[in-house]
C-alpha cells in the first residue's frame, strides 16, 4: 500500500473525470434534510476575508486553508456551499465556473462547456452519513438549473474510494480516464482518456493555473 503511494506521489497517478446527467439522480432527499443539517450557498462577497477564512478553519485542515482562502478575491468564479449540523460547519464544496477555453485547473485542462464541482471535503466524524452525496446534489442541481448548457464534471482520484463511492451513489459515471505523470512530485503531463481510446494530452508547464 505504501508502496503504492509512494508511485503515485512521485510517477504516476490515475484519476477518474465523473459526470452525471440530471435524469440519473434522485434529488428528492435534498427536499427532505436531516432535522440538524442545512446545506447552504455561502455569500462570500457579503463576507469579510477574515470571516471567510474562519469559517474554512473551522472545515478544512490547514494544508487547504490558504487556498481556498484566496478564492476569496477571485469570487466571481467560485461558488461554495456548506453544510451545517446545527451551527457547526461540518463540510464544504465548491463550484467553479470556467472563464475561458484551454484553461488549466487541478492539472486537467478544461474548456467552457465544463462547469467543474470539486474540492468535496467533510469533517471526520460526520463522515459516511451522506453529506457529502447531499452538498454535491444540491450543487448539481444548481448547475442544472442555472448552466444547461454546462456540462458537471468532477474528478477523483483512483485510490480515494470514499469519494468514488459518494460519486456512485448520486448517480454519476465514469466517463474518462486521467493520468498524471509526475516528475520530483510536480505534475509534468496530463494525459486524458475517453471510453478507452486515447483524447489529449498537455505538458502542464505551457499553461498557467491563475485559480486556485
Ligand atoms: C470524500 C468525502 C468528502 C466523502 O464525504 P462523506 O460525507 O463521508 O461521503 P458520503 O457519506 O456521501 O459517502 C461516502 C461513501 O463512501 C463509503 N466509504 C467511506 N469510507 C470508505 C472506505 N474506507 N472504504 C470503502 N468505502 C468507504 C461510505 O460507506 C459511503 O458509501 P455508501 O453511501 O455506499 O455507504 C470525505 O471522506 C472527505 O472529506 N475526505 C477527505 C477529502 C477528500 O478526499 N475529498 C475528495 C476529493 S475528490
């Protein structure tokens, strides 16, 4: 196992690009919450920089909280929502609206007819209760109904089988195929598959991520 990781940390990594269409998911339980949970779209103009961050602290570890900070300038293209059990935040995911074709974020290069979901993250002891499949619902049917013409994608590592798992029981597929071979760690080549034939690569250093 850790050897495993050790060849996907430093070589190479699989991942999985999901989407879902609309008639395959069931939203009825979004209409129908737990007593004590509350998924919500978080205003994050109407915020300060210092309330954003201290709502994400209270989320995300550490490693994340810088990142996901600095979506605080760039607003415009970031929604997020959170999830509450009574008052406490228990969990986050965003949505990213892409500006521009041929536009590099997470080492996949996505064009505008791609409306990306991702960055899911729950707090561990309200792990396995489905809230992660309840925010990614309600994010999509948000896309759904604001961006018809998007298409939701989401992409998921192959060794996060949690995340795999939450995908699969919204309903969503695999549709493609992602590897990304490493050099020192940083990602050098991203290669995409689609129904198992070969579709586009990007030497990653060409493109500039400039949201995070
Ligand atoms: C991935 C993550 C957001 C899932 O949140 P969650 O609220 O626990 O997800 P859900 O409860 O909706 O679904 C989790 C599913 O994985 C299953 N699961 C959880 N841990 C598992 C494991 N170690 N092995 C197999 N299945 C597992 C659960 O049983 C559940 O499946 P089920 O609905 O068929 O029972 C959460 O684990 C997390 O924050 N992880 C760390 C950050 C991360 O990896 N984010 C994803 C980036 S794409």
């Amino acid at each position: 196992m850790k050897l495993k990781r050790f060849f996907e940390e430093y070589f190479l990594k699989k991942r999985y690009i999901f989407s879902v269409a609309e008639r395959d998911v069931d939203f009825s339980d979004i209409n129908h919450l737990p007593d004590n949970l509350k998924i919500s779209f978080y205003n994050i103009p109407s915020a300060s920089k210092e309330n954003f961050k201290d709502l994400l602290k209270q989320i995300v570890p550490d490693v994340l909280l810088e990142r996901y900070t600095s979506r605080y300038e760039q607003n415009k293209n970031w929604k997020l929502l959170i999830a509450y059990s009574g008052e406490k935040p228990v969990g986050c995911n965003w949505i990213l609206e892409i500006p521009d074709n041929s536009f590099l974020f997470d080492s996949f290069v996505h064009n505008t007819d791609h409306i990306l979901l991702g960055n899911f993250f729950v707090i561990q002891d309200f792990r396995g209760k489905g809230i992660n499949k309840l925010m990614v619902k309600k994010a999509l049917k948000y896309i759904y109904e604001n961006h018809k013409d998007k298409i939701p994608v989401f992409i998921v590592e192959k060794s996060n089988t949690s995340s795999i798992k939450s995908s699969e029981g919204i309903g969503a597929r695999i549709y493609g195929v992602n590897y990304l071979v490493k050099f020192l760690k940083r990602n050098i080549i991203s290669i995409y598959f689609q129904n198992e034939k070969f579709e586009k690569a990007w030497v990653l250093h060409r493109y500039k991520q400039t949201i995070f």
